[in-house]
C-alpha cells in the first residue's frame, strides 16, 4: 500500500502491557498509530514512546466506554488528519480493555456488572460496528483482506473460576462476539481474531500485586513463567499478515511452563 496503513488500538491500561507494545510494534512495521483509552497521561507516554521511535501516533482520550463515546472517538479517528494529504486506510483494529472484577459471587454489585457489560459488550459493540464499515470502504489488499479485527480474550474466555462470574461472562460475550463477526464478516474479506491470553503479563501492575521481592524478581526474570507484551503483540501482528487462504479466528497464548 502506498499510504501507510492506521491500526486503532483501544485500551493501553498504563503503558507497560499488551496495548503499548502492540503500538510500538506495529509502528516499527511501518503503521500509523491511533490510541484510544480513558486517561489522557497514558495515552501521552505511549504515544511519545512511539513516535521518539520515529513512528507516527495520535491519542483519542474517552471519558467512558459507553456506545455513544466510542462510536464518536472512532468516527472522528477516520476523519483525521495525518501527517501526508492522503487519507490514510485503517487496516487493523485492536480491542484491548478489561473490566478488572474478581470476586465471589455474592460480592458481585450491579456496578460491576455495568462495568463488565460496558467494557466486553456494549464498547466492543460500537468499536466493532466502526471498524467494520472503515473495512469495508477498503479495496482487498496483496493478503486478500480488507482489514483486521483483533480482540484480547483471557483464560476466562473459556472458563469461569470461584471469583470470576462477573468478569468471565464479560469475557465468554467478548468471544461470542468475535466469533460471530468472523464468520459473518469472512465472507467479505474481513479478518476478525480472538486471542485468550492464557497466564500473567509481565506489566507494572502485575509486578505490584507480588509482596515478595525475591518472587516477584524471579517471576519478572523467568521468561518460562509470564507472558511478554511484546510477544503477544507480535503475535498480533502475525495475524493482520496472514493471507486469506489460512486465516485463524482463535489463537491461544501461554508461557512455556504455565499450567493448563
């Protein structure tokens, strides 16, 4: 393609895990990076990080994940300006946010569960909706595809546990989603993928749930343990170059010595 391809990456949580190293990797790969998530100082960082690199990057703060916020934050991505008169095609679209609810049952409010229906259904919904229509205005590339559609599952995304009722169904939903858009959307050319990211992400936050120092250094160290942001995004990256005779719509990533 002559005008460098947009991937929109929604949900970067502080800037260490899976949403900033997808941008940072697909910058390197030569696409424009647009960035949408709820606090604007993060989405600042990633994108400084991305274009010190000499990528190119724009950040879309949203006040919350409701329909109407991410309807408008896409709609107004497709109408930016980049750095060259051409109007720049997105090729590939990353939905990456979480709804970070683990209790048991009977602690479940009804705010966590609006949380989790606005972060795994209703958003996904609209992004999804958005994404898909900037697709399909663009002509079949060398790989037969018209754009890419990623999604960021879990191990909940196939299974529910003591604490995880809430967050799983959100998740469970998630899947169905992308499921159903694969084999909806397939036919036209449109790839549409789900990763379950089976294990730890090796993140800040992740680092500051473990209290023993000795662990926590050996967990961060031990890349037989842990999953690397970096890894997954270039998984994600595999995907959106993956030509229309072998397409996965499920791709299922631990580290080496995770149980399962």
């Amino acid at each position: 393609m002559s005008v460098r391809p947009v991937i929109v990456i929604a949900g970067i949580g502080n800037g260490t895990g899976t949403g900033a190293a997808t941008a940072r990797v697909f910058a390197r790969a030569g696409y424009r990076v647009a960035l949408i998530a709820r606090n604007a100082d993060h989405l600042n960082s990633v994108a400084k990080d991305v274009k010190q690199a000499g990528g190119e990057a724009a950040t879309f703060p949203v006040p919350t994940y409701s329909y109407e916020a991410v309807t408008s934050v896409v709609q107004t991505i497709k109408e930016y300006k980049w750095s060259t008169s051409e109007k720049p095609e997105i090729r590939v679209a990353l939905w990456n946010t979480g709804a970070g609810v683990w209790k048991g049952f009977l602690d479940v409010t009804e705010q966590d569960l609006n949380t989790v229906v606005d972060a795994n259904i209703t958003a996904p919904f609209a992004f999804s909706r958005q994404v898909i229509l900037a697709f399909k205005e663009n002509q079949i590339d060398e790989l037969g595809k018209r754009g890419t559609l990623l999604f960021t599952g879990a191990t909940a995304s196939l299974r529910g546990n003591v604490t995880t009722s809430a967050f799983a169904a959100g998740k469970f939903a998630l899947r169905a989603l992308s499921q159903s858009l694969n084999k909806e959307f397939g036919k036209q050319n449109i790839h549409v993928a789900h990763a379950i990211i089976d294990g730890g992400i090796l993140t800040d936050l992740s680092l500051s749930r473990r209290a023993d120092p000795t662990a926590n250094k050996e967990w961060k160290e031990n890349a037989d343990v842990r999953l690397d942001p970096e890894s997954i995004a270039k998984s994600y990256l595999y995907l959106a170059n993956q030509d229309r005779s072998a397409w996965t719509w499920e791709l299922d990533l631990r580290p080496a010595h995770e149980k399962w």
